[in-house]
C-alpha cells in the first residue's frame, strides 16, 4: 500500500470506493445502528469522549455530539502544514474507513472522496497532536469542511468552507451517531507526514550514494573498499547494496584508475567507510517502509466495530508509538546520512586532505571558494543532531489522565520533515564541491554514474573560478531534484548488472 501512496503523491489521481469496500462499510454500520436502536450503551457513539466517557448521551443529542466533536477538536496552532500531505492525510483516511471497521457512514466516506476529487483540500494547522487518542485536532481541521465549515484550499486560494457550499461547488453531509469520531480517531496525520518524508527520502538517499562516488572521483580516493568480498562477510544486507551502486556509479572511471598505484594506503572513514554508513541507513528506511505500510493497511479507530460477531470493542489502536518510534529512527539515520556527507565536503576543501587548491579555487586568499558553504552544511548537519533527540520518548499526560501514555508522533514526524529538507541542501552542497574537485581532474573520464550526475551540476552551475554570489548557486537545488528523467538514469546505471 505504500507504493500507492508514493503513485498518489505524485499524480493525485481520484480516488474511488471499491463495491467491496461499500459493502463493508455498509455492514459495519448496520451494526451501530443495531446498538443505537436496543439503546446500548457504547464508548464513543452514545457517550462522551476521554474522561467523560461516563456520561451517557441521549439519543436525540447524537448527531450535536459528533459535530461538537468537530468543533471543540479543531484546536491546531501554527502555520498549516503542506496542501499535499493534507491530500495524503484524506487519502490514508479514506483507506482506513474503507476497510469496514468504523460504523462510519458511506455518505461521510464519500464526501470526503468527493472533497478529495474536487481538490477540496482543508488548511489543516500543522501542530496540537500528540499522537495517541489519535491525531484529533489536525484530523478535526481536516474533517470540518465535510460540515461546511473550517478553512479549504481550492484553486490555489484559501477559502472558507461556507463560501464553496454557498457557491454550489459542493454540499456540506449531516453526521450520524460515530461518524464524527470517526472522522477524528486514527494516526492518518502522524502516518501522513513520515509517508511523504519516505516518498523524497527514495530519490535523496540514491542521490547521496552518486555524490559519495563523485567524491571519491574529486579526492582520489580508491574504489577498494567498495568490493563485494569484503561486504559479504560483514553480512548486512544494505552494505553490500551501496557498495554495488559505488562500483556501478564508479565504473570506467579513469580518475579512479589512475592512481591504484599511488602511496595513499587508506582513505578517510567518510569515504572508506562509505558502504557501512549508508547501508545502515537504507537497512533504516526499508525496515521504516515496512512499519509505514502496516500503518496505511490498518484500522486505527477507536471502538472497532466487527459486523460478523456483532461486537462493537474499545481498544487503543489509535495510539501512535509505532509510527513516533519509526519516524524517530528515520530521524536519526538521515542525520548520519547528512554527516557523513559533511565530513567529505570538508575533506574535499582542506588542501592537506585532498591535494586540491585550498577551498576549492585557483586564488584562495583573495577568494574564499568553498570555505562558508561548508560551514552551510555543518550548520545544517549540527541542526540534524538536534532535530533528531527522539519525540518518542516525551510522553506527557493529557485528558485528566485518561490518556496517561501518549507517542508524539506527529511532533517526531515535523521534525523528520526539516531533517529532509537540511539533508537536501547538504547533499546539494556536496554534489557542487565534489563537481569542483572533479574539474581539477578534467583530462581523466568520470565512471558511469559519475558521469552523469557531474553533467548535470555543471548544466545548471559552472565552475567557480572566483568568488561569486554562491547563494544563487545553492538555488538551483530544485532544478537538480526536480529533474525526474535525471534521477532514473542515475537509478538505472545504480541498479546495472554487471555482464
């Protein structure tokens, strides 16, 4: 399920409820009414909600509860957070009640595929989560406009919901007995924003891996560690992987056999150790993918209904450790990830380390080259160091102590989202100081990956052969990521099997 949210992301498709799917939600509904109509008493659909769950809700006052649950949620604070992980948001929404486990109606349901459809998008604020009871307040902002209130971005303009619904573009749905809790009860904010951290993370961490090729091109390094015999015995799985996309990016390399022969007899560990570093890191992402994609597949409402036994259960499903816990590893191994690439950024402009002019530039002295952009990305890498203390473990009581234990996953999933953005830059900055080093190589051919990805730094940045406003270099950091034909030719020469 997780690669249908990636194809989501990128094409925002429309989304439709399978008749399977409309089956099952039409059953679990049946057996809420059932509750509702032999005057049961059950948490959540005829009770208040946290520590007044005591208090039993009479049955004319139903339909108020769950839009008061709306109202009273919607507490977010700060900026909104992006349109498109609110769109990811509705999407995981509508898998979860899809799967027939809510007692939601179809008519919410497909409102907000209606919404979705429409690109109706809710401003939904992007902090007052902690993670557990699930993600009330952003899941509230989210759900507002299916009663015709809240805030929605459509067009590219920000609208209140009320001015659509008088202008026809859509009509507002009327809540029933559990819909507005299950509008609100799950992880889909906390899921939402570790999911499209992930979805840049795939062509950022095959990126990282060409700039540590590109590196190991500029500084002379020797391509030996990279050699399968010595990944086999260490037996981690995402080791012998980078080291493979090393010696397929490296191939043909002139620079690199140029020097087999030289004194150097080891390298530093940033490049030495370049295959250990960076298969932990996709070891880290492949068993966080995993994590995510159980999230997006499950049910995280809260009570469960179970048409075939007729059985309405109160659990924690909600709670979002699993997530707070994943995000929080993600974190960490992004900003190793990041260091690391620091590390030979620095190398690169200390002439005693690589043999290369001081900082990158012909004339250093009257030119400073490279000097402050690697102060750039150390300021970004000390930022990661901080960004990545876990969230995880900060629980704090909320609810009169109802809900005692709670995960702060969505407060571990904005910190992984700046950790993305930094480590963008930082690699950003090593493919341009790699490309430098390289021009001091430039009667020798790159490898086959090498090739590639210094064609295309030079295609948007030239060489620096003095000082210049560097800043309009370090912008071009879009057209670089952005360039989907780009990252598959570097994924295919990665992923090359040797003849």
């Amino acid at each position: 399920m997780i690669e249908k949210a990636y194809e989501f992301l990128q094409s925002r498709g429309a989304v439709t409820l399978s008749i399977k799917s409309i089956e099952k939600i039409t059953d679990a509904r049946k057996t809420v009414m059932d509750f509702i109509n032999r005057d049961k008493t059950v948490y959540g659909i005829n009770t208040g909600f946290g520590k007044l769950s005591a208090i039993k809700i009479k049955p004319s006052e139903l339909a108020e509860l769950q839009v008061n649950l709306l109202r009273s949620h919607a507490c977010g604070v700060s900026d909104p957070i992006s349109s498109d992980i609110v769109a990811l948001m509705m999407y995981l929404k509508i898998q979860n009640l899809s799967k027939g486990y809510s007692g939601c109606s179809l008519e919410v349901i497909e409102k907000l595929v209606e919404l979705l459809n429409k690109q109706i998008i809710p401003v939904v604020p992007r902090r007052g989560s902690v993670g557990a009871s699930g993600d009330l307040a952003p899941l509230a902002h989210m759900c507002l406009p299916l009663i015709g209130e809240g805030e929605v971005e459509h067009q590219g303009k920000v609208f209140q919901a009320e001015e659509l619904v008088a202008r026809g573009i859509y009509y507002p749905v009327t809540l029933g007995p559990k819909d507005g809790l299950s509008l609100i009860n799950g992880t889909q904010y906390s899921t939402a924003l570790i999911t499209y951290a992930l979805s840049q993370v795939r062509d950022l961490f095959i990126l990282a891996e060409l700039a540590a090729a590109m590196s190991v091109e500029a500084v002379l390094a020797t391509d030996t560690p990279f050699r399968d015999q010595i990944q086999l015995v260490r037996r981690q799985k995402g080791q012998r992987i980078v080291a493979e996309h090393l010696r397929n990016f490296l191939r043909n390399s002139e620079i690199v056999h140029s020097h087999v022969s030289c004194n150097k007899v080891q390298d530093p560990y940033s490049f030495r150790c370049t295959p250990q570093v960076l298969g932990a890191v996709l070891d880290t992402i492949q068993f966080v993918e995993t994590t995510v994609d159980n999230e997006i597949q499950a049910v995280t409402d809260n009570p469960l209904v179970f048409p075939e036994t007729g059985e309405i259960l109160s659990g924690g499903n909600f709670h979002a450790e699993p997530i707070a816990l994943a995000a929080d590893y993600l974190s960490i191994a992004l900003t190793e990830l990041g260091n690391i690439s620091e590390r030979r950024i620095s190398t690169l402009s200390d002439t005693a380390m690589s043999g290369l002019p001081a900082f990158l530039v012909d004339t250093s002295g009257i030119n400073s080259g490279f000097m402050i952009v690697h102060v750039t990305a150390a300021a970004l890498c000390a930022e990661n160091r901080t960004l990545s203390n876990p969230a995880s473990v900060e629980t704090i009581p909320t609810s009169s102590n109802q809900e005692d234990h709670v995960s702060m996953a969505p407060n571990a999933g904005l910190k992984l989202q700046q950790i993305v953005e930094n480590i963008r830059q930082v690699i950003w900055i090593e493919f341009l100081t790699a490309a430098q080093g390289i021009d001091y190589r430039k009667n020798l051919a790159n490898g086959d990956g090498t090739k590639i990805g210094y064609e295309k730094v030079r295609s948007l940045v030239s060489h620096l052969d003095k000082d210049r406003l560097f800043y309009k270099d370090l912008r071009k950091i879009d057209d670089f990521y952005g360039d989907r034909d780009f990252i598959e030719q570097v994924r295919i020469v990665a992923n090359q099997t040797k003849k």
